[in-house]
C-alpha cells in the first residue's frame, strides 16, 4: 500500500517536472542571411528530430511487480499500470531534452549563440498563425546586430 502512496506523489511531481526545466532562448548570428538562417534551422530541426527515441523495456518492472508476493493480482497490475506511466512520461522528458541538446548544438556549431528570452513573447511568437509572419519574428531576433537578453552557455 505504500508503494501506491509513493507512486501518488511521484506522477504529479514528474508531470511537473518536464514544465519547469524548459528554458527559454532564442539563436542569435548578427547579420546571418535569411536563407542561410532557414536552412541551418531546418538542417538542425532536422538533426533534432532525428534523435533516435530511447526505448524503455517494462517487462522486466513488469515481471518484478507480478512476483513480488506482498502484493494480490489487482495490487500488481495497478503498480504495473503506474510503473508503465512514470517510465513514459520520465523517457518523453529525456527525449525532449535530448532533442533540445542536439539542436543547441548543431546551431553553436553554425556559429548562432543563444539568449534567453521571456516565456511570454516566446509564446506570442510560437502561437502565431501565419507561418511566414513567425519566421519573420524569430528571423528578426536572429540577425539582430545587438541581441537582448543574458547570453546562455552550455
């Protein structure tokens, strides 16, 4: 039974914990060309993307929770059950983040430096319908010769 309890508390706090480690940035290469810009994105959206997905094998948790001879049948399939949810969530979380390291990277290499923005104008820009008009905002704060914000380093 304490088992559940502790696994009660773990979920809403991993479910948190994805939210809170996002940073907020935008790339900045004074001057770069508008077609260099979109296509180093691309080509590092596309790197990014690519990041192989971890797997995660359950079975073995799975096999280890059906054994345990402290717990019934419907106790074992529910731990299951949570065992199953905590390892998504935790491995979407590292995939993200994993993501976000590789797309770091690839533009550092480029020659882009990041800056730290406010949570609230990098939402404005991602909720932007018109397609063209977003890239235009995040182009605007690529090139700019004087970038705002604390520079971040890796």
């Amino acid at each position: 039974m304490r088992a559940f309890f502790v696994a009660g508390l773990a979920v809403p706090l991993l479910c948190a914990a994805p939210a809170a480690a996002r940073d907020y940035y935008y790339f900045n290469k004074p001057g770069v060309d508008r077609q260099a810009y979109l296509d180093d994105r691309l080509t590092c959206d596309a790197l990014a993307g690519g990041v192989a997905r971890l797997s995660t094998n359950t079975d073995a948790i799975d096999r280890q929770i059906w054994n345990d001879k402290n717990l019934t049948t419907g106790q074992s399939a529910m731990a299951a059950g949570i065992a199953t949810l905590m390892i998504a969530l935790l491995d979407g979380g590292t995939n993200r983040r994993l993501q976000w390291q590789v797309e770091r990277i690839c533009l550092a290499d480029k020659g882009y430096r990041r800056f730290e923005m406010d949570k609230a104008e990098w939402k404005a820009i991602e909720k932007t319908d018109d397609t063209a008009e977003r890239i235009d905002k995040w182009f605007a704060l690529a090139a700019s010769e004087a970038p705002e914000g604390k520079e971040m380093y890796e």
